[in-house]
C-alpha cells in the first residue's frame, strides 16, 4: 500500500503500488509527449531559420591552432552562398556522419543508460525506502529531518541529474511533514525545490556537466570545486529559508500558507508508514551499495587525471553493469529488471531526438560557412565589455532559451558549440560557462509557470501557483543574487 495525494481532490488516499504506479507513468508520459512536441518545433523552426541565413550572412573564417581554437584577429570576410534545402531537411540524420558524430553517439548511449537505470532503481523502490528509511530514523527530530531531505534531494539531482524522477515521491515527503505537524509547503520545499536547486547546483551532473564537459573536451572533475562551494551556498541558504519558516508555524501554525487545507488532509490520513519489512531493507542495502559504488567512481574520476577525460563511458558502463545486478537483486527477476531498463532508456529516446535536432543547427551553419560569421559578430559585440559582462549575458540568454526548451541537454548542444569558441578566445575558461549554464537552466524550473514538472507538482499537492510563487519569492531572489556573486567571485579568481 502507498500513502498518496489526490492531486484533484487534495485528500490524502490509500493506494495500492500498481495504481499509484499508473498514475505517475500516465502523468510523466503525458507531460512528456507534450514538451517534446513543443522543443522540437522550436528546433526545427531554428534550423530553418539557419538555413535561411546562409542566403544572407556572408561565408568567412578564422584560423585555428593545433587545439582548434580560434585565434582572435584573423577572421577573413568570404563570399555569401545560400546552403542547399536538401542540406538542411537532412541535417538531423546526418550530424551521425559528421564530424561530431562519435561525441553524439556516445552522449546520447550515455543519456539511454542513465535513464534506464534511473527508472530501473525507481520502480524497484530504491529511492522511496531511502527517503523512508531516513525519515523514520529522524521523525522526531523536525529541523534536522528538514535538513537532512533537502540534502538527500540536492545531492541526488546535483551527483546524478535526477528531478522528474524526484518529485514522484512529493506525496510520501508531504505526509512525512504533516505527521510532524508541520505543512504542505516545507514538504514541496524539501522536495519538489530541493530537488530542481540541486539540479541546478550541479557538481557531476551527468546530463548537464557531463555532457558540457565532452564538448568542451575538459575533464568532468575541472573546476569542481567552485562547484562545490555554490552547492554548500545554496543548501545553507535552502536550509535557513525552511527552518525560519518552521519556526514561524510552530508559533502560529494558522501562519502556515496551508493551514486550512493541511487540517482537512489530517483528519483524512487514513494510513501511516509502517516499518519496513524485511525486503525493503534487502533493497536499501542493496541500493546502498550502489550508490556507495557510484560515488566513490565520482571521488576516484575527479582525482585520477588518466581517467577523468573518460567521465562519461566509465559511469555509463558502471551504471549499466552495477545498475542490472543491483535491480536484480532487488525484484528477484533478472527480466523484470531489464524490461524496467528497457522502459527508461525508452522515454529518453525523445531527448536523443531533440540532441540530434539541436546539433544540426551547428550542421547547417558549419556547413554554409557563417558559423565563424556568426562567432565574428558576437565577439564585435562582446568587444570591450569586460568577462563578467559577458557571463551575465550568457547567463541571460540560457535564462531566455529555458522560456522555449526545457530540455538541458538539447540546450547544451544548442548553445555551447557557438559560445565555447567565442569564452574561450575571451580568456574565460570552459568551467566557468558550464557553471553558468548550470546555473542558468534549473532554478527557474521551480518558478516558471511553463514547467511542466513544477505544475504536476503543485498539483499533486494542491497549492496554487500564486500562494507558491508569495512563499518562495525570497528565496529565488537570495539564490539569484548568490549565483550573481559567485560567477563575479569566479571572474575575479580567474576560475
């Protein structure tokens, strides 16, 4: 049985795994099918829209070193010649033939095997008797156990890129909080917020610093521990804003935003967290080992240079290998947890699509010979505007894209082939554009009213856009201005 929220009625139910599983898949397919449609169409009108540019930006060129860089200076205006249609119509199916094929390939293997085995640990229970098991332990102990979720939550979306996944476990954290008569909302804060601000605060993030560490050609580990520091930043800060709310509804809980509703969602919880059975504690130990193994390979890749430049196929194999053993042992069936693997891989198809889209663009000017026009006229623009300026604007047009494509990794490959050349011939370094890009593209997850993640998530808890925007203001704000600062302090110290 699993306590869950009717994300219509607002009440607290009792459900059995296999409908609460139902629900979740129907929620997750749906939203899915819908913001790939809309990334993909934003795409493809991109990518004529290059193609249209070739008729009217001229060809040109820089020379390059031995690394490929460009070298400031040398550029040299060509001739303008308008790219065949047939080019373009077939750039997406043939960026896997181009020169940039292998990095594409591998990525993109890399993103199946990551969602594979993610769905594969989540349907087997994994994350859920994680939460449990800590919660059960600290249930008595309110600040703490605050405390103690969010960083769960940060850690699992900052070391492995893991939100959608996250937020499935909103209702279990939710009736965790009222049970220790706290509210609604300290659970969607150590959740649903937790989880995105983690995300955003990436330190190994295999969907975001992984894959812009392989285009950048930088090991994983360069730069980690500035990111480090902003992830350390934002838990405290997380952390503060909670347990001065906590404080607050302890002394008048009719202060809580929900008090009325959290009453009502009381006196209907018809079901509490029993203790764990037997299996459930042969899975945690299991998982335990997993993720044990997992982290020290992170500690073991950001400390041996011979194999930090190979991040990405080294946990794509340990995930794969550690990852099916792991959730065989766990459900007892070695098909039941491929067929598991299969059905995460699966749903990250639609991503490796968008990739295949996003590169094309690259393709198409590449191509047409105005990628260096482009990159000429940007850095005449940027010319005298100092590196920090030039972070900000990059910040901003990252902030700007997550209005359209909500997918971290089709923005990458957007984005990070056209600026990587142009910071690096400005002297700012790959590590500090990926923590800007990091930055950039997940906090405003948690307060745009486009993202479909947050909008399921209210949902399911029953708050109002409007009363969740009122209780975190302050806090998207203190955030903001920290990244602000930290990127500043990154500029000055040359990071």
């Amino acid at each position: 049985m699993i306590v869950q929220i009717d994300r219509h009625k607002g009440e607290i139910c009792i459900f059995t795994k296999d409908k609460a599983a139902r629900q979740r898949e129907k929620a997750y397919s749906n939203i899915s099918v819908r913001s790939f449609l809309t990334v993909a169409l934003i795409l493809i009108v991109l990518l004529i829209f290059t193609g249209s540019l070739s008729c009217f930006v001229p060809q040109g060129s820089f020379d390059r070193d031995a690394s490929g860089n460009i070298l400031p200076g040398t550029y040299a205006k060509g001739e303008t010649h308008g790219i065949a249609l047939w080019r373009v119509v077939t750039a997406p199916a043939r960026v896997f033939l181009s020169e940039d094929a292998l990095t594409i390939s591998m990525i993109s293997a890399f993103l199946l095997v990551m969602s594979g085995i993610f769905n594969l640990v989540d349907k087997t229970g994994g994350i859920r008797t994680f939460i449990v098991f800590i919660m059960r332990r600290l249930n008595e102990r309110g600040a703490a156990l605050v405390c103690i979720t969010v960083l769960i939550f940060m850690l699992f979306g900052s070391l492995f890129g893991m939100f959608e996944e996250l937020v499935t476990l909103l209702p279990l954290i939710i009736v965790f909080m009222l049970s220790i008569n706290l509210d609604t909302m300290v659970g969607l804060g150590a959740c649903l917020m937790a989880a995105c601000f983690g995300f955003s605060a990436a330190i190994t993030d295999p969907f975001s610093v992984g894959t812009a560490a392989q285009l950048a050609r930088i090991p994983v580990a360069s730069g980690v521990w500035l990111r480090i520091v902003f992830f350390l930043i934002v838990f405290v800060l997380m952390c503060a804003f909670l347990i001065l709310y906590v404080k607050k509804i302890r002394r008048n809980p009719k202060c809580s935003l929900t008090y009325e509703a959290d009453q009502i969602k009381r006196e209907r919880l018809v079901g509490h967290i029993e203790e764990a059975p037997k299996d459930q504690r042969r899975i945690f130990k299991v998982y335990a080992v997993f993720f044990a193994i997992q982290g020290l390979l992170l500690v073991l890749i950001a400390c041996i240079r011979a194999i930090s430049g190979l991040a990405i196929p080294i946990l794509a194999v340990s995930f794969l290998i550690s990852g099916i053993i792991a959730g065989k042992i766990a459900c007892g069936s070695l098909k039941r947890a491929l067929v598991y693997f299969l059905k995460g891989a699966l749903a990250m198809l639609p991503a490796v699509v968008m990739i295949a889209l996003a590169s094309s663009i690259k393709l198409v000017m590449y191509e047409s010979g105005i990628i260096d026009t482009v990159m000429h006229m940007v850095m005449n623009l940027l010319d005298g505007k100092g590196k920090f300026v030039t972070i900000l604007l990059i910040y901003a047009l990252i902030l700007f894209l997550q209005l359209f494509i909500g997918s971290a990794s089709a923005k990458i490959f957007l984005v990070m082939p056209i600026v990587l050349p142009i910071t690096n011939a400005l002297s700012i370094s790959p590590a500090l554009v990926i923590l800007t890009y990091c930055m950039a593209d997940g906090f405003t997850d948690v307060i745009m009213p486009t993202n479909p993640v947050l909008l399921i998530g209210l949902s399911m808890a029953n708050v109002s856009y409007g009363k969740w925007v009122r209780w975190t203001w302050k806090i998207q704000i203190t955030v903001f201005a920290s990244s602000v600062l930290v990127l500043l302090f990154g500029v000055l110290i040359g990071y």
